[in-house]
C-alpha cells in the first residue's frame, strides 16, 4: 500500500503564552500542498511480530536513531500486535524547513497501517496516536486547510481555498533549532490569524504575520533578503513558514523566471 506524504504551510504563526509544561500556546493556519513524499508499507510474512524494516531513498534522512516512520509503527504495535512489516520512504520534502514533512511521514504511516491491517481506527482515534510522536502530527489526519490552537493540536477545518494561485517555495538549507527559533520570541495575546485568513489576500501582506520572524530574521538576514525578493518578483503575500527556514509566496499570477542560488531547494506550483 502507498500514499504520498504531503506538505504543510504556516499561514500565520501568532505565539501567544508560554505554558506550564514547557510548551507555547500559538495560533496558526495549516495549509496542506502538493510537494510530496512517497511511502510504502509491505507485510512481511517470514519475520516476527514487531518487526520493522526501514529504508529510505532521496534525501538523506539525517541521524542513526529510530525514525518517526518505525516509532509510528511501534506505537501501533504496542495495542495491536502487528505483523512484521517494511517501509520504504522515498524522501523529496526538505527536512528541517518547516515543510512537516516529518510529521507527515509519520501520520501516513498510522494511515497506512490502519488500513493494511483493519485496525479500525477512527480520524479522531489517529489524531491521538499521532500527537504522540509530534505536536503538528495529528494535521496530516485529514489533509485540508486548519485552524490550530494549544500546541497545534486543538485543529478545526476552515474554509481557505487558494485553488488557482501559485506558490513558490524557497529554502536556503539554513538550519534553525527549535531553540533557537523559541529563544527571542515573547508571548503575547493579540487578533487571531484567523480573522485576517477570512480577508481579502491583499489584506494578507500587512495583516498576517510570522512571529518567528521577529527572533529568526536578526540572525539570519538571508532569510528577510529572500521574503523581500519574493515581494519583488510580485507575490501578492511572503512570509516564513513554520519556525523556518523555508520562505513561501503566494502570486495570483504566473510566476516570474528568477535567478536563485544553486544550493537552494526551490519548487513552485499552481494550486
């Protein structure tokens, strides 16, 4: 059985309180688009229960431990006992760029096994197992456009079409821990993005913003040179997505041919 892994953006990212547990309350909109990975699960009937084979193609998936792919196989394993499997990612989303990738990696593989093996579980029953193995995880369950709450995971669907428009993604390749991107934001109650979403997109440019731009952008101006470009070439609205690096643009028109450094990862699309 495969699916195709998609992406997300951040619409807006407002930080509004720090919480008791560590974590931060924010506001954001999910935008799910079509810059995919591919995965496949395959029973395999000569290994044991518990077993999980993991290998992957594309990018290289940095680290040697367990990848969110075999944790989700495992938390799954942990109520059903499952049959052995393999799993073959082919890897095309950035990782680290605030795509959610990762995330999407690891839902679709709760997806995935609960249809190859009948588990009957239900959207909101996925949602539970995958906020578990990460905060945006529970998004990919039902991959459309979402007002998030809490720690991301308080989702509702909400009615954002940009079918037609065209997106440009740039990333630099720049890595910015979640540390880092935490470390100089404050907290602070304000309108909620979602009041801005439900605008006019020309609204969007002074309205809708990133708050993960104010304490990344200082110490990476690369990233505020390449929003600025963006705006340049005519997109209609720019902004960071997710705690970075990755730099989106959305244009009611075609996009313009430009020049972008060779190392950068750049992909574009009409919705």
């Amino acid at each position: 059985m495969i699916l195709f892994p998609s992406s997300k953006l951040n619409i807006g990212l407002q930080i509004t309180a720090k919480r008791s547990d560590g974590f931060h309350n924010l506001q954001t909109v999910f935008y799910p688009f079509p810059l995919n990975d591919v995965l496949e699960i395959i029973e395999e009937k000569d290994q044991k229960s518990g077993t999980c084979i993991f290998t992957s193609t594309g990018l290289p998936i940095p680290g040697t431990g367990e990848n969110l792919c075999e944790k989700a196989y495992m938390l799954l394993h942990e109520q059903f006992k499952l049959p052995a499997v393999r799993i073959y990612l082919h890897k095309i989303i950035p990782m680290g760029a605030g795509l959610g990738g990762g995330s999407s990696d690891a839902t679709s593989t709760l997806k995935l096994l609960n249809q190859l093996f009948k588990l009957g579980l239900t959207n909101d029953a996925l949602k539970e197992k995958a906020l578990m193995l990460g905060s945006d995880c529970p998004l990919f369950v039902e991959e459309c456009p979402q007002y998030a709450e809490g720690r991301g995971e308080l989702l509702r669907a909400i009615d954002l079409n940009l079918k037609g428009k065209h997106l440009l993604i740039v990333y630099p390749k720049i890595h910015i821990s979640t540390a880092e991107a935490f470390a100089n934001v404050l907290p602070r109650e304000q309108a909620s993005c979602k009041v801005w979403i439900e605008k006019d997109l020309s609204t969007w440019k002074i309205n809708l913003m990133n708050d993960f731009e104010r304490s990344v952008f200082p110490n990476h101006p690369e990233l505020k040179n390449i929003k600025e470009k963006i705006y340049s070439i005519g997109a209609d609205y720019a902004a960071m997505s997710g705690s970075g690096s990755t730099l989106f643009g959305v244009f009611s028109e075609a996009i313009p041919k430009t020049d972008w450094p060779s190392d950068y990862f750049v992909w574009q699309t009409q919705l």
